[in-house]
C-alpha cells in the first residue's frame, strides 16, 4: 500500500455533479489541471458513480466510498469491489483514496491494496484550519 501527502489541491465532486456536467468537464479539465487543481470524484461506486464514468470523466483522483469498507473482513463483496476497482484505476492511471478508514481491523484488511491514499477517523478527525495550522504547518517551521 502506498501512502503518499497530496502534492496539489484536489477539486472534490460527486459522481453525480459530474454527471451532469461531463462536457463542461472534459472542456475544462485541462485548464483546470494547469492551475495545479486536480479533479477527485467523491463517493465512487455510490448513487450516479459507475465505471462507464471512470473511462469518460476527467477525474485524476476516485475516492471510493466508505460503504465498500465497513464489511470488508466479512464480505466477499466488498474485498472484491475494492480491489477491482483500484487496480482498475491503477491501470488507468486513476489515484484511489479510500474513505472511512475506522478500525485496525479495517486497515489491515486494506494492506496489500496499493491504494494512493486513505481517510478516516482511524487516521485523524477533521479539525479546524486554524488547529490544522497549529498542528502541523507549524511544526514544520521547525525543521
């Protein structure tokens, strides 16, 4: 599994917003990309997701819903599912990040997926940007 800091701002949407706004978005895309934004697709393999979207919208980072992860040690499904669909945009050249990460049980059933990145409370909670700053931008200055 690789775990790796975001290197550019990603531009997060559902798979719906995308949807309905394909041609806008493989107009603009390019643009989009240039100012250093990246384009990430929320909640994939939820509501209007599916992978016909993988191959036509121009998304740089699909982050896979949280409901693929909570059953992942007992469903079949669900391992299934998650690893399909990374490798699958591993081939693409799709980064995955993983939401709700929650438990040790649930990361280490994800190891040897080569996931970009996972998210959830097992890793951190959402703070403030003021706390976030504190936290960590400012710990840097020390280096």
């Amino acid at each position: 599994m690789l775990l790796r800091p975001l290197t550019a701002r990603p531009l997060s949407r559902a798979a719906g917003w995308l949807l309905n706004r394909r041609v806008s978005c493989a107009l603009i895309g390019p643009f989009i990309r240039k100012s250093g934004i990246r384009i990430a697709m929320d909640d994939f393999g939820t509501g209007y997701s599916s992978l016909g979207l993988l191959k036509t919208a121009p998304i740089d980072i699909a982050k896979i819903d949280r409901t693929f992860v909570k059953g992942i040690q007992s469903s079949p499904f669900d391992h299934a599912f998650l690893r399909l669909v990374v490798e699958l945009c591993n081939v693409l050249g799709i980064e995955t990040c993983l939401e709700g990460v929650e438990t040790d049980e649930e990361l280490k059933a994800l190891y040897p997926m080569p996931l970009s990145y996972i998210q959830g409370f097992l890793l951190g909670r959402p703070v403030s940007a003021q706390e976030f700053e504190e936290r960590y931008i400012a710990s840097l200055a020390s280096f």
